[in-house]
C-alpha cells in the first residue's frame, strides 16, 4: 500500500488525475476534518501545507486517515 505522502504526490503528477475530484480527510483534535486537495499548497518533511479560510497551516500527513476520489475510498489508514 501507498504511503499518504506517494498519494498526494501521485495525485499531483498523474495527468489524468484531476485534482477537483479528491478529498483528504484528517484528524484535528479527535475530529474528522475534509479538504478539498486542491487546498494543498505543498507536501514537504511529513507535512501538508494548506490553505484553510485565507491562512496557511501545516497539518502532519500521519494525521490522514483516507483518500476519496468523488466520494469513493480510495485510500485509508
């Protein structure tokens, strides 16, 4: 299996991907939390940067508990 990090950049890289169509899901403070992956600026040292509400935030990859694509599970912890 893919590593959180092998996905978000084999979404980024694979041409026939669209980034629009996925969903990253993530705990913050025991709750889960949804993404656009369009909201990612940047993956770098076991974070993602992301654009929530105007301002960058840096939330861990371990964090990522799945990967849809138009609502399928596409990749879970």
């Amino acid at each position: 299996m893919k590593t959180e990090k092998e996905m978000l950049d084999h979404i980024r890289w694979d041409p026939k991907l669209h980034e629009g169509d996925w969903r990253i899901h993530y705990l913050d403070l025991g709750k889960l939390k949804e993404i656009k992956y369009a909201d990612i600026k940047k993956t770098d040292e076991g974070l993602m940067l992301v654009d929530l509400d105007g301002k960058e935030t840096a939330i861990p990859l371990h964090r990522i508990r799945k990967i849809t694509r138009n609502g399928e599970t596409v990749w879970q912890r």
